[in-house]
C-alpha cells in the first residue's frame, strides 16, 4: 500500500467548516480598510532574496534562519515572502505610486521556516496596512483606530495595545551603543541567542522571553531617555490621540520589534488568551525604507496581522456564542425517476428567483427516507420535497428542519419569496 502523503510540517489545510470565520475576517477586514480609504494591492509570492535582505536586515532572525530561499534556472537566488512590506514598498516604487500619498493594504500567505506551535505556522496568512508619503503623528494614530474599530466590528474585546518610540536613525544608534555597552558588562548572565543578538541585533535581546533574564534587561537603558526632541513632540502627540480617541494603551519601552527597518512609533495589540503568540497586529513607521530600497526619501507607516492567530480567537468567542446561522437555506429531496430527472432544473429556476438562496439540490438517487437524513445532516432551515404528486401540481413540499412547523405545499413562483423571507441571512450574509 502507498504511504499516505500528509502536508508539509507547519503547513496547514483550511477545512470547510473553518472556512466561515476566515471569510467573516477577512470580509470584515476589507469592509474596515475600504471605509478608511485604503486600496487593496497584490504582490507575487517569490521576491528576489536581495528584497527581503536589504530591508528585513542581513543579520535578523528572519533572513539568517527562516526564509525558503533557492536558486531559479538562471542561477539568481529567490525567496518566498517571509512579510509583505518589503514586497509592497518595491511595488510602490517600481509602479511610480508614490508620487503622491497612498493608502495601500494587501492580504496573502508569507512564509517563514520557524519551529511550528500553536498559532505559530510556516505557511501563515496576513492582512497588512501601508501608507506613503504621510509623516505627522496623525496618520500614525489612524492606523491604530482602524485596527481599534476592526477589534469592535469583529466582537474582539480582549485585546491590549502597547506602544513606544524607537526615535530617529541618529537617536536609536547612539542609543545601541549604550545598550551593548551595558549588555557586555553583563555578558556572563546572557543566554546563548543574547549573546549571538548582541553582535547583530542587540535591541532585540530587549524582547527576550527567558525569564532569567528579566532582571538584566530591566536595568538596561532606555531608549525613550535618548529620544530628540522633535521624535518626543512626535511621539507625545501620537499617545495624546490615543487618548482623545479614548483607546487606552500602555507604553512599553522594551517594544522594539523584530525588523530592522522600524523608527520612531510602533504599537503591538496583544491577547492573553493565545499563550505565548500572544501578538496579533504590530507595526509602526518605516520612513527610512523607501530609500533604502531605491526610492526617493518617503515617510511610511504600517501593520500587519496574523490571520491565524485571529481566527483563534474568533473560534473561541463563537465556541460561547449562540449557535451559528445555517450554511444553507434549503436542501432538495427529490423521490421518483421523474421528479429526480425535474429536480435539477427546477433548482435553477429557484436560484434564478432567489439569487441569494443557499440551496442545495440533492444528486445520486436514493429513497425518500435516506434523501430527507441527508438533508437534515446538511444544517439546511428547509426541505423541499419533490415528488411524482408535486411535479404534477406544480408545488412543492416545505419542511422546517430547524424548528417546529407542518410540511405545506407552495408554488414554485412562490418558494423564492417565501424562503428569503424566512431566511434573511440569505442576504446579510
């Protein structure tokens, strides 16, 4: 017997019962996102690996450890797509779309060869935000409101938001020399990926999850004591919004984020509810990278959100929910050679004058009593019942499956009415 081919370690099916709340969040997403103004953009899946290394950074994580990197026929080094900035930002520049302010989202899978967990996959799905040419601590704030409304309109309420200023170029550099500095007089007490961060990325030993270390990084310095004065006027008007817009928040001055191409503000909505994946949307400004990627100098700002992670919560609040409306309105059963030969068409005839009906006509045969457990195992509200005596009569038989109610007989010009009437999520979706 062949050996049963399985997917890819942290790769993962989206099955059709988990469908409904991929297509409530995403659906959700583009609603939020279209209101604010933002335009949708789509860019390949492969990326030259020269992308990915001069804006993620040589020396992170990402480039050194996770990406799927491989040669193509001409011997030129190529990379599945780890994040979509970078992907977005070379598509701005070689569309010519920066020649004015752009509000721009895209959503896709990215992929990163990590260790797979809970929430944590090596093919992950994201939904990103990225606006160019806007500097001022406004649009900075608007990118955190239009996440804070997608939380509302989702029904995701356990969700913190933490905040802080990396400063400008000038600022965080003299800012990691102290940090090394600091971090070298305590080498002995780091862990062995400090001690390999401290030679290439040091502020992320700031973001360390080993708890033996709490106690150094506490006393580390500050890099909100180094800010300038025009990236502290920056950052202040940007948590003064915050508050006016009455979103509460919490600066945290270890928040650094993994990226090197990230200045002044970044922001990170966190959950208790998912263990240690706990971020679920970060971001920030990235008004460096433009030029760095050989574009004229731009200011920019931006987020992204793991799909995944989202979904894990939306399963839970819907696991306390009351139940979920039915997938379809109504199932077909048809009983006799003739009234299985009419079915089909008649079931177009109905999708003709219902286009919003869910209905599924049944295919293959089979007594009435085996059709009608079909139709109850599909979740339909309805069955209708096709046999010899109503293809003569010109009606149909209508069963409530969900709840109480006599089977009755309906016309088939009356069944469209009759049934969106009876099931208005046919139309709300």
């Amino acid at each position: 017997m062949a050996k049963n081919i399985q997917a890819i370690r942290g790769m993962h099916d989206l099955l059709p019962d988990q469908i409904g709340l991929w297509q409530r969040l995403e659906d959700g997403t583009r609603q939020v996102l279209e209101s604010y103004g933002y335009r949708e953009i789509r860019t390949p899946l492969v990326e030259v690996t020269e992308l990915f290394k001069r804006s993620i950074g040589e020396v992170t994580d990402i480039v050194e450890k996770e990406m799927y990197s491989f040669p193509d026929s001409s011997g030129d080094s190529l990379s599945l797509r780890p994040e979509g900035t970078a992907s977005c930002v070379r598509a701005a520049i070689e569309h010519g779309l920066l020649d004015q302010p752009r509000r721009l989202w895209y959503r896709g899978p990215m992929y990163r060869h990590e260790r797979p967990q809970k929430g944590r996959y090596r093919q992950f799905h994201q939904v990103g935000v990225e606006v160019f040419g806007l500097e001022g601590p406004d649009i900075d704030q608007e990118v955190v409101f239009l996440t804070a409304r997608l939380w509302r309109t989702l029904g995701l309420a356990a969700l913190r938001l933490e905040v802080n200023s990396l400063g400008d170029a000038e600022e965080r550099a003299a800012y990691r020399a102290e940090l090394v500095a600091y971090l070298e007089a305590h080498h002995c007490h780091l862990d062995e990926d400090s001690r390999r961060r401290l030679l290439t990325n040091p502020l992320r030993v700031l973001d360390s999850k080993n708890p033996e270390l709490r106690e150094v990084i506490a006393g580390a310095p500050i890099l909100l004591d180094h800010l300038g004065e025009a990236s502290r006027q920056h950052f202040a008007a940007f948590c003064a919004g915050l508050e006016a817009a009455g979103i509460p928040y919490e600066v945290n001055p270890r928040l650094v984020r993994g990226l090197d191409y990230y200045n002044r503000t970044v922001f990170e909505w966190i959950t208790d509810d998912l263990g240690a994946q706990g971020t679920v949307c970060a971001g920030g400004r990235y008004d460096g990278l433009v030029a760095q990627l050989g574009g004229r100098p731009t200011p920019a700002v931006g987020f992204a959100m793991g799909l995944e992670r989202l979904v894990a919560l939306l399963e839970a609040a819907a696991a306390s929910a009351p139940e979920a409306s039915p997938a379809l309105d109504a199932y077909l059963v048809a009983v006799g050679d003739a009234a299985q030969a009419a079915a089909p068409t008649l079931a177009e005839r109905l999708r003709d004058l219902a286009p919003d009906l869910r209905l599924q006509c049944h295919c293959g045969g089979g007594s009435f009593k085996s059709q009608f457990k079909k139709a109850d195992r599909s979740g339909a509200r309805f069955a209708l019942v096709l046999g010899e005596g109503e293809l003569a009569r010109g009606v149909l038989g209508v069963k409530p499956l969900r709840g109480e109610g006599e089977q009755r007989d309906l016309p088939f010009d009356e069944l469209g009415p009759f049934l969106l009437a009876a099931c208005p999520t046919s139309i709300s979706g």
